[in-house]
C-alpha cells in the first residue's frame, strides 16, 4: 500500500523511543517502532522531534477576543471593569464582526496545533443570541479543520440578570452544545445554588455537558464550588462536569479547600486552570502579600482530580496578550504553579493534550493504528524544550492532511563573537 504520509523517526508523546507513523485516508495506517518501508507520497523525517495527537484547547472566549483593537482600557485592572466595559461594546455586535474576529483567533489556533477546542460564549439580554450566532458562523468556516464545542455561558448571572435563562435554552437549539454558568455573580448565596440549579435543568433537558465559571474571585467566602460538585453528584452527571478558574480554591484555608478537593474527586468534576488571566486580574485590590488567584493545581492532581489548563482570554478587556498557543499556557502554569520537576513538567505536557481531552470527553485521543490521523509536531525533543522555546510547530496534520508547516528559521550573521572553546 502507497501512504499518503510518513512521519519518520518521530518521538511520541508517552511512548518510549523513535517510530515511523504511516497514514492513508485520513487515519493512521501503522505505528511502528522499527521503521516503515512502504512508499508514501510524502515523507517527512521528524529527526526525534516529539509529537502529540494535536492540542487540545479548553477554555477560550472566541467573542472576546481581539476586542481589545476598539475597546477601552480596563484601567482598575479587575474582572469587574473588564466585564462593564463590554456592555457598550456587545450593544453593537453583529453576528458577522464576531465571526471575524473569531476565525482570526482559530487561524491561530490551527497554526499552533489545536485540534481540540472548547469556546465560552456570552449570553445575555445584552448582547441577545449575537455571540452565540458569531460563534456557529466561524465553527461552520473551519469545517472538519477543528473540533470546536461552544458553551453558553450566563456573564451576568440567570437569575439577577431576568431573561437569561429562556435565552439560555434557545442558544441550545441553535446549536451550543455545553451549559455554562457563573454561578458566584448573583445577589446571594441561595440565588448562586439556584443559579447552579437552573444550568443542570437546562442540561437535563438538552443531554449536555456542563462547564461552568466558578468563584472567579480571591473571596474565601465564595463557596459556589462545592455546591457544584453536590448537585454534580445529586444529578448523577458525574464525568461531565467542568469547572473553570476556581480561583477562591486558592484563598480557602487547608482544611476547607481539602474537603472540597474531595467533593470534587467524589464527582469527578474536571478542572480547568486558568494561569494568564488570573495572575493578570486576581489579587489587584492586595496589599501585599499578594493573591495570584490561580486554583490549586497540585492539590487537586495530588487527589486523583481532572486537570487541564486553558488561554481564557486573547486581547480582550480582561486580558491585553494571548496568541492561542498552548506551548505559553503551559509555560506559565509552570511558573504559576511551580510546576518544574521533570516529573511535573510531564504532567502539565498532559494537561495541554490527553487531560484537556478528558475534560471535553473526545473519544480515543491517542496515535493508533486505525485512530484518525491527527498529529503535531513540535521543533523540540521533549516537553520541556518545547515549554522553553515554544517555537512554531514543525507539521501539523488533521484528518490525514498535512494543513501547517514552519521551516526553521534562517538566520545570518555577519559579526558575532566565537563561542568559548570547550
Ligand atoms: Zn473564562
């Protein structure tokens, strides 16, 4: 049989050594560890670089993003203001603005490897069914390119926000696949479990997947999380569950923060960590010492928990960077959590890939023969290089195409002193 490409000499993310990966119509034909012989149409020698089964991507706001080039300046720095300042902002929305701006950022996304993706999107009486709309417009722009899930998600709470809720429903039917929540922006205690309450009827009603904004806040006295992980379990949609930022896990004393971690493990709650925007916003207010707002990364890994880590935000008013790339997520978890441990380094390699798989349930997210034929090839040999230098990815291939490539660079120099002998 004649492949339609062969990867050479590539080292596979958690497999041990070099193998030959053959593919044809679209799936992985052979993964071998000695070597292929058969023709292919196109051969690529990877020279021991590392490849995953592409990135996967499960925390981003595509309506946001790059909204920063109009929007004025979040001056406070604080979630608050970045979230007043869009008000004006989505008065204005159309459908086609936010398509734009979104299939700017999934071009991106493609370029760095991310076959997997989980997008917030705003809902509210604000912005109505606008951004939802945007975001089907620039899902249906990138065909089969990218798996791409859409979450609604309620900003501006469900129950102080009087609307929400029916418009909730009717971005469902659309075509939004995943119940989101806010349940820390409501008037009350009570209304946050309502709140919660409303997001699991909603997907009792559409058989969908939950994946909520929780206690995005350094308030220790912000406990909507462990609500979340008891009606998870009430509802019985144990699994299939999400839960973003938690930062108030990070301001919980020992003993409490330890009893939630536990509830969450009961209800096999995934976990999604959030390292850019929460060190960019958390703790602002601080004297110092400062909060750094991002959730208890080690804790929960440490107790058997599901966790991911994702962008949130690119050049939006909550965030001014962002370039969609899961190599700089991963580098500065590292950092915000002290992950630097070969060990570590591994898991939040993981966290980026087979974790974030996990969280968006993707069937099968590995290299096997038989498998659809999505690999990246990063221009490193192992997690850490590619953590250090985070360089363009060497191929990128979806479905059996080869849809990416980045040459190294050429550089000259003309003056440049001789390297110490050694
Ligand atoms: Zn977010």
């Amino acid at each position: 049989m004649t492949l339609d490409i062969l990867v050479k000499n590539v080292a596979l993310w958690g497999t041990e050594g070099l193998c030959d990966l053959g593919i044809a119509n679209g799936r992985f034909a052979s993964v071998n560890p000695n070597g292929v012989s058969s023709a292919a149409v196109l051969t690529l020698d990877a020279e021991g670089r590392m490849a995953v089964p592409g990135f996967v991507e499960p925390h981003i706001h595509l309506d946001k993003a790059l909204i920063s080039e109009r929007a004025p300046v979040n001056r406070s720095g604080t979630l608050t203001e970045a979230i007043e300042i869009l008000w004006e902002l989505k008065r204005n929305y159309t459908v086609d603005e936010i398509a734009d701006r979104a299939a700017r950022v999934l071009a991106q996304a493609l370029e760095n490897g991310i076959s997997r993706l989980r997008t917030h999107v705003d809902v509210d009486p604000i912005g109505g069914t606008r951004p939802a709309e945007g975001l089907i417009r620039a899902r249906e722009r990138f065909g089969d390119l990218i798996d791409i899930q859409i979450v609604a998600f309620p900003q501006e709470g469900i129950v102080k926000s009087p609307g929400t809720e029916a418009l909730m429903r009717e971005v469902m039917k659309l075509g939004v696949d995943v119940v989101g929540g806010m349940p820390f922006n409501e008037a009350s205690p009570q209304d946050s479990r309502r709140h919660i309450e409303i997001v699991f009827d909603i997907a009792r009603q559409f058989d969908a997947d939950i994946d909520m904004h929780v206690d995005e806040t350094d308030d220790p006295a912000a406990r909507t999380l462990e609500v979340l992980a008891e009606l998870t379990i009430a509802n019985g949609w144990q699994g299939r569950v999400t839960a973003g930022h938690t930062c108030a896990l990070a301001s919980y004393p020992r003993d409490y923060a330890d009893h939630v971690i536990g509830r969450l493990r009961q209800a096999n709650v995934n976990m999604i960590a959030n390292p850019a925007t929460n060190l960019m916003l958390q703790g602002r207010l601080d004297d110092y010492p400062k909060r750094r707002g991002v959730t208890q990364v080690k804790e929960l890994l440490a107790a058997g928990v599901n966790v991911a880590c994702g962008q949130d935000c690119v050049h939006d008013t909550f965030y001014p960077f962002g370039q969609n790339d899961p190599l700089e997520i991963a580098f500065l978890l590292c950092h915000a959590s002290q992950m630097s441990q070969p060990a570590e380094i591994l898991t939040v390699m993981d966290m980026v890939t087979n974790n974030g798989a996990k969280a968006l349930r993707v069937p099968d997210f590995r290299v096997a023969v038989g498998g659809v034929a999505d690999l990246v090839v990063l221009d490193a040999r192992d997690a850490r290089g590619a953590f250090a230098t985070r360089l363009p990815r060497r191929w990128v291939i979806r479905k059996g195409r080869l849809i990416a490539e980045t040459q190294s660079e050429t550089r000259r120099y003309f003056e440049m002193p001789a390297a110490a002998a050694t």
